[in-house]
C-alpha cells in the first residue's frame, strides 16, 4: 500500500503545468524540426522557424510557449492498493493544482475558463476547473497525464458515427480541409474509434498524451489494423496540401494517434481532436515517495534555428497608412508592422456591434486603423506585455461586414484563413487581413514595446489594447481584391503533390 500526501498531487500537478507551459515536448521539437527539414514551401517552411525560435526562447525565458495556456485537461490511473493522506477528494486536490500554477507570479498563464458557459460566461479567474478522467486500476501508484489544451485546436473536435462499412481514412479526408487552419498544423491527430460517442472522444483526446513516433512505425512496419490505419491517415493527410499554418505545403500532421475500444455491431463511433503547435502534456507517476520530479530538456535539444525577413519585405508604418497603400499588398507578402494598432476578440466585438446598434458611440475610434486578434497573458518584470499571438480569426468573422462599413476599420490581424462572408467583406470595402503566426507567442510580444488597455478593462484579457509594435511580422492572408492564401496555397500544395506522386508511380 501507498500513502500519497495531498501536497504531493497538488505541487506535481501545479509543477508539471508551470513546465508545460514553456517546454515543448522534445518528441515534438523533433517532430517540427525534420517537417521543416523536409519542407519545400517557403511559407510553410517561415512558419515553422518561428515556431522553433519561439518554442527555444520560451524554454530559455521560461515563458509561455502561447497566449492561450489552454483548458487543463487531466488523465489519473489511480492504483486500488492507494491511500491519501488528505481530507479533500482527488478533483479538488488537481484544481488546487491548476489554480496555484496558473497564478504563480514568475509565470502568470492566462486564465480562460468561464463559468455559466451558456450564460453569463465569468471569468473563473484562476483556470479552473479543470476537465478530470479518472479511472480505478490495480496497483499502488497514481499515474496522471496533465495537459493544456488551446481553444483553437479544441474548437476543431470532430465526431461522426459513421456506417460499420464507411471508410475511416476518407472520413478524415473529407474532414480534415473543413477544419481549417485554426488549429495551428503542424500538429497531431488524435483519433478514437469505436465504445460510445463519448468514449470515442475521450480516447481520441488521451491519445493525444503519447510521443511523435509516426516515422519509427514507418521503418518497422505496421504490426496491426491500427498501426496501418495511423500509416494511411498520416499520409492522406499530408497529401492534401494543407502545410504549416494551412499556408500550403508538404507537412499538416506530424503524428496520428489511435486508440480504439470494442462498440456494437450497428455503430461505429470515430472522433478526430487535433493538437495545435502548442503541443503541451506531461506524465508523471506518484509512488508514496513524494511530489514528482520533471526533468527540465536540455537547451542543446532544440535546433540551431534562424529566421530572416527577405530583402523585399514591406515595412509599413500603421500610424500614417492610407487605403491607397494597402491597396497595393498582396498576397502572400511579408509585412512589417510598426506604430499603433488596436485589439479585439470575440467580446469586445459583440459589444462594439451591441453600442453600435444601440447608436452609442464607440471607446475607440477605428476609421483607418488596424485590430489584432489576441488575448494576451500579463506581463511580468519589465515586460510590456506577455505572449501575444493570433487567436482563431472565424470567429470574427460574423462581426466583419458591419466593422468595416460602419467604423471605417482598415486592417485585421489573426490567425488562419478567413471565412467566405468575411472574404466577401474585404473585398466590398478594400481592406486587408493579415496573418501572425499561431504558436510563435512569445516571440510576437517581443515587437510589443507598449501596451494599453483602452476600453472595456472588465473583460480581462478580451479588452481592447492599444499596442505600440516595432517590425511585427505578418503575412497578407488576404488582399483587399478577396484573394485568400489559405486558399490558393493548399490548393497549389495538393496539385504539386499529386503530380510527384503521379511521377514516382
């Protein structure tokens, strides 16, 4: 029999979060390396280096590796032989965990989870709860997977309960491209097949907590049904051109991961849920013997990564632009922001929509300017701001027509493709929408010289800021005639890929 002491779950727990937050598993440093090793679009191939450079200034700085620190997710295998030393029950002893990580004043992550979820939505302000499955087993140890899972690739879940003759592998085909580019590829699929719906989802989810092995089981050859299925969706994915960022290229999936479960003969349960590039879990066991010890990575794991804007990049100064200027963009440039732009998500849009409906005058004048999509973790020490990157641009993109036609706004800035009524949208009214790289945090708040809150301060980290960058670097996703890359880049990806294929056969 063990005896695990409560200080002992919550401090691993709240330790194993604090190191997920700014390292990346190594398996997955790897994984991003070789993609990019391999990659041949210049695009994909630039996303994926400020990706590494972000992931290995995170680990020196001890910061987050993405604004979203994400919803904790938490696996726990507790042995039927264990006795706890403690009054509180399992659940509370793990949010005790969570809050004290995600408040701990060396490293502030961003608290995201609302309570009343179909109401008023309020902010916990200390990120829990967390999501907790729990399961029984033999033995006299507790082991726990803990995970933080962004918005973004969460929001791309997917479940089908497809016919027991329908094909799996063109399930995900089908499915993958309506997904988008919200859940930052390169990343990893993790499928489950078979039990229930929800036994489906969860499976899919803690799959999702192993190691990127894919190209091992590719030289040893598969060994069952799964292990071919894995081989299979790996390269039907990555067949479709999706790339890094959805910007087109050779790598979307750095790993599948399948776990199935027995179901009954007239179902057949499939859930997809992706990991973003933010890929963060960690796995520790509890033996009596005290609180885990995570071994920090070595810094010489990560590769010798740089990053350099070409000669003819745009700079542009945010603070003189004009619509005459944008005009001349065009898609798939590079661009260099500088001066003053605005922030805005998903709140602060419905409010401004909600005062403008209402004739109420606005907090902040937007005619010429530009809004970043972003909902930034706070700053510590001498820093203007902490991580800073994109969230999930579709989301705004209901709000968009009225935005532009009614505010004069010029510019957005987010992350991943826009959708066919915002496109629409940015045509109508010559503006632009620009894309930041999702996943690269750290290494966007490094522009940001100084930060603002400027309206709406009780919405937290939803505010609307005003920050003042230097050479921010963003691409043109979409131009003001509605050209999208993320949709002529996959495309051109898929037919390239297709015609190699074509001329190996």
């Amino acid at each position: 029999m063990s005896i695990i002491k409560e200080d002992d779950l919550i401090d691993s727990v709240a330790d194993a979060l604090q190191f997920i937050s700014y390292y990346h598993p190594i398996d997955f440093v790897k994984g991003v390396h070789d993609a990019y090793e391999r990659e041949e679009s210049q695009a994909a191939k630039d996303a994926m280096a400020q990706i590494l450079i972000n992931s290995r200034m995170c680990a020196e700085g001890k910061r987050p590796i993405c604004q979203d620190t994400g919803i904790v997710t938490v696996f726990v295998k507790v042995g039927m032989n264990v006795q706890w030393e403690s009054t509180k029950s399992v659940t509370d002893m793990i949010n005790e965990g969570v809050r004290r990580a995600y408040l701990h004043p060396d490293n502030v992550l961003r608290a995201s989870i609302l309570d009343d979820p179909a109401g008023a939505r309020k902010n916990t302000k200390d990120n829990t709860p967390a999501v907790i499955h729990m399961e029984i087993v033999p033995g006299d140890t507790v082991e726990v997977h803990v995970a933080a899972k962004g918005g973004g690739s969460e929001n791309k879940s997917k479940l089908a309960m497809l016919n027991p003759s329908d094909s799996i592998v063109e399930w995900v085909k089908k499915t993958v491209p309506t997904m988008g580019a919200g859940w930052c590829p390169p990343g990893m699929l993790g499928i489950g097949i078979g039990g229930t719906a929800e036994k489906a989802m969860v499976m899919a989810k803690e799959s999702l907590m192993e190691p990127i092995d894919i190209h091992e089981l590719k030289e040893r050859g598969p060994q069952n049904k799964v292990e071919e299925l894995r081989l299979e969706i790996f390269d039907a994915v990555n067949n479709l051109g999706i790339g890094a960022q959805g910007l087109g290229g050779l790598t979307t999936v750095l790993d599948v991961k399948i776990m199935d479960y027995p179901t009954h003969a007239a179902s057949l349960p499939v859930a997809m849920i992706p990991n973003c590039a933010a890929t963060r879990h960690a796995h520790f066991v509890l033996d009596g013997t005290g609180a885990a010890d995570l071994t920090p990575p070595s810094l010489d794991d990560w590769p010798d990564i740089t990053w350099e804007v070409g000669e003819s990049v745009r700079r542009v100064n945010l603070d003189e632009i004009t619509p005459e200027e944008v005009q001349k963009w065009q898609p798939g440039e590079t661009v260099l922001l500088n001066g003053k732009m605005l922030t805005g998500r998903d709140a602060a849009h419905k409010k401004m929509i909600e005062m403008m409906a209402n004739g109420e005058e606005l907090p902040v004048d937007l005619k010429g300017r530009f809004i970043y999509y972003v909902g930034p973790v706070d700053p510590i020490k001498d820093e203007a701001v902490g991580p800073a990157g994109p969230t999930t641009s579709t989301r705004m993109d209901k709000f968009t027509h009225t935005m532009l036609e009614k505010t004069g706004l010029l510019g957005m800035i987010g992350k991943a493709e826009r959708g066919p009524v915002a496109i629409e949208a940015i045509k109508e009214f010559g503006a632009v929408y620009l894309m930041a790289v999702g996943g690269a945090a750290y290494l966007v708040s490094k522009a940001i010289k100084k930060a603002d809150v400027v309206a709406f301060p009780e919405l937290g980290m939803e505010a609307i800021y005003e920050f003042d960058v230097v050479d921010m670097p963003v691409t043109v996703a979409v131009d003001s005639k509605g050209t999208s890359v993320h949709l002529t880049g996959p495309a051109e990806w898929k037919a390239r890929i297709e015609a190699q294929t074509i001329e190996i056969k």
